[in-house]
C-alpha cells in the first residue's frame, strides 16, 4: 500500500536537511498508531517495519510505546506470583 500527503515546501526542505528517511520515518508512525490502537499485534508491527523482536521494542520505547515498568509495579507482579505459587 501507498500513502501519501503534502507538506508545506518550506517544512519538506528543514525536514529534508536533517538526512532524514521521511518515507521510513512516516511509516513508521501510522504503524505504531495503529499498534498503539490495538490494531496491529506486536508481530505484525515487526513484520511491516522489517524489524526482529528486539529491535521493534526498541522503537517502541524510542516513541514511548514500550513495555517498561517501574520498579515498583515489576515487584508487586513479583510479589503476586510468589503468593499464588502452590507450597
């Protein structure tokens, strides 16, 4: 599939200055919207970006869509597990 849209000229040539992949950079925006809306899974986000797992969390956290907790919710799901755990 193709998309395309128009910018101003004057915003396209400060875009362009800065070496950006402008086609990669907007594909990878609407695709990690659609993620974002649980349109798209985690591997079919993978799969359309060419990326492997690892790499896809990495974008994910770079655009603030990653999966990171903090320390406090990573140990009350520790603590919750170590409570169900059959004795």
């Amino acid at each position: 599939m193709n998309i395309s849209f128009e910018i101003p000229q004057d915003i396209e040539q400060q875009l362009r200055t800065e070496e950006a992949d402008l086609n990669r950079d907007a594909k990878e925006v609407y695709l990690m919207e659609q993620y974002r809306q649980a349109k798209l899974s985690h591997r079919q986000l993978q799969d359309a970006l060419g990326l492997n797992f690892h790499e896809t969390e990495e974008i994910l956290k770079r655009r603030g869509l990653g999966q990171d907790m903090d320390a406090d919710t990573l140990g009350a799901g520790c603590e919750r597990l170590r409570k169900a755990r059959p004795q």
